[in-house]
C-alpha cells in the first residue's frame, strides 16, 4: 500500500464549514471522496451532491505550530481571480471560496478522477501543445502587478550554492553504494551547470503567466486542453522555466523523454535557447540539492517524488550539455 499523507476525513470538517459548503453550492452533500495527489494534507474532496451535480472541495487548516506544511488556499483562491480573465480556459470553474472556523475553503468544478499517469506519447504531445497555447495566450501581455517577476531566478542558484550553503557529498548520497561515483560526476559537472544557470537568472522579458507546479497531480487532460489547478505559486517569468519543469515531470513519470516534450511545445510556440538551457540547469540543481534530504513531518511522499524527478531531470542536463552519462542514477531509489 503506498504511502499516502494524512488528510482530514469529511466527518472532520467543522459542521459550520460543511454547511456553508452546501449553502454556497445550493445543495446537500450525498458524497465526499477524499481525494489524493501531490504531497500535501490540504483537504481535498470530490463532492456528489443531492441535485446531481458534483463538485471539488479544497481547503487550508490549522495545523500544530512545528508543522512544516504549508497550505495556502487563501493566495491561491486571489490567483485565481486575478488570473482567471487571462486564462481561464486552462484553469477548473471556480464555485464559491469562504473562510470558516479558520478553514480557507475552494469550492470548484470536478474535472474527474486522474487518468495520468500512465502517459502515452498521444496524451503527452496534446498536453504539451495545450501547455504551449497557455504560455502564448500571455506572451508580452501586461501581467497583474501582485506576480512575482523573480521567482524562477531561486532555481538558477543551486549549482552556484554548491560548497557553500550545501555539499556535493550530502547529495550524492542519494546514490547509496555508489555514492563515490555520484560525487565524482558532480565535482566534474558543476563548472558547466553552474555556468549555465546563471542564464535562467539573466532571463529578460517578453515574459507569461507561469503555473510554476505542473505535475500530473495538479491538471487533468480534457480533450486537447490541460486544465490546471494548484495555483498559489503562479508568477511571471519566461516560458522556458514552466516548460522545463513540466517536460522533467513527465519523464519522472515514466513519460516521453523531456525532448520530444519541447519538439511537441515548439509545434505551437518557439523557445528561446538560453533561457530553456538555463531552465534545465536550474531545475537538474533543485532536484540535486534537495532530494537527498531527510523526510519532512506531514510529507511522507514528497522526497520519493524528488528523487524520482532528480533522476529525469539530472539526465537530461548531461545530455543537453553533452557531460559523461550519469549512470549512478540508476542507484537512486524511488
């Protein structure tokens, strides 16, 4: 059985918060499913309701003081207002949003159970293309002033911080046994990686609205458009960064490698070299400097996760900037 975070059950919630739930969605509450994905507790439910109709209940809690969870249902319920007139047609139908005995609730549509993973090159070239039209649908435009214009610079940082704020030794543990090799490989890769990073930080306008967390857990593939949710992490910055990241995903899962990811991208919408090199730089970096960790209280999935996506995405900057095969990756656990 895998490992699963702990969300609340629905007999949980608080009645006033159940209530208002049902006010605001004009009916009683038949069913609540609980529903997992990503690696939060937030509480999730896909809601069948007297009338017949469905919908998707979301909310923050109050958690012990030493948590380190954070879930910000509050900033993701002004992203979607902010952003929803922009691209809406890539994000679910918002029904209502309240807070209540200090519950922060999202109430919106049900988009269904997931169906990805498995993907399959048809699933991933549709989503790709879908991704690629959400990125053009903001190319230069005027962007809400509350975006950050910075975020994806923290992930142009990593190889830089190397032998300062974390060692190369602490992450090549995560290849066990053949921990030496991984530190051997790093110590050769750094200079080009962190070279390359810096462009990611150097990245200039025409900037979009970036989702900033598209994994399979946080969209559903409705026909040929990708719909997404999670969006407390929306910010402003180049396209190059949101497809990177969403291209390494797909591969952690098993998907199409992160090439073809970008060939399908670029069938609707051209990305520019540097920004994209330093993009897979940046993010090879996250995931080295973080998956090799302790676990966190409350996230019990969220270092396999890491390691599954270090995996993706450090083979994919060695073959992008043409470094010796990694193969002490294949040392790394799930």
């Amino acid at each position: 059985m895998p490992v699963r975070e702990d969300k609340p059950a629905w007999s949980q919630v608080p009645p006033s918060v159940r209530a208002e739930t049902e006010r605001r969605l004009g009916s009683r509450v038949m069913r609540a499913t609980r529903a997992y994905g990503g690696y939060a507790a937030s509480a999730t439910f896909r809601l069948a309701l007297a009338n017949g109709r469905r919908a998707f209940f979301k909310a923050g809690y109050p958690l012990p003081a030493d948590s380190p969870v954070v879930l910000p249902i509050a900033q993701e319920t002004r992203r979607y207002a902010a952003l929803a007139p922009m691209v809406g047609r890539w994000m679910p139908k918002q029904l209502g949003a309240f807070r209540r005995a200090r519950w922060d609730v999202l109430l919106m549509e049900d988009l269904g159970p997931a169906t990805i993973p498995p993907w399959s090159p048809d699933k991933a070239r549709r989503a790709s293309r879908s991704y690629a039209r959400f990125h053009r649908r903001t190319l230069g435009m005027p962007l809400p002033r509350g975006l950050s214009r910075t975020r994806h610079r923290r992930f142009g940082m990593f190889w830089g911080n190397a032998g300062k704020t974390w060692e190369l030794s602490n992450a090549a543990r995560v290849a066990g046994r053949r921990a030496d090799e991984a530190e051997e490989w790093l110590s050769v890769v750094v200079p080009t990686l962190r070279a390359a990073e810096r462009d990611l930080v150097r990245a200039k306008p025409p900037f979009v609205v970036l989702h900033f967390d598209t994994r399979s857990d946080n969209f559903r593939l409705v026909g040929d458009r990708l719909v997404m949710f999670d969006w407390p992490w929306a910010s402003a910055g180049p396209a190059e960064f949101d497809l990177a990241a969403f291209a390494q995903a797909v591969n952690a899962e098993r998907g199409p490698d992160p090439e073809r990811i970008v060939a399908w991208y670029e069938e609707i919408l051209p990305l520019r070299e540097r920004e994209l090199a330093g993009s897979i730089a940046g993010i090879a970096g996250y995931f080295t400097f973080a998956a090799w960790r302790p676990p966190l209280a409350g996230l019990p999935r969220l270092r396999s996760i890491q390691r599954k996506q270090l995996r993706a995405s450090v083979a994919w900057a060695a073959r992008h900037f043409d470094l010796p095969e990694p193969r002490w990756l294949a040392a790394v656990p799930d």
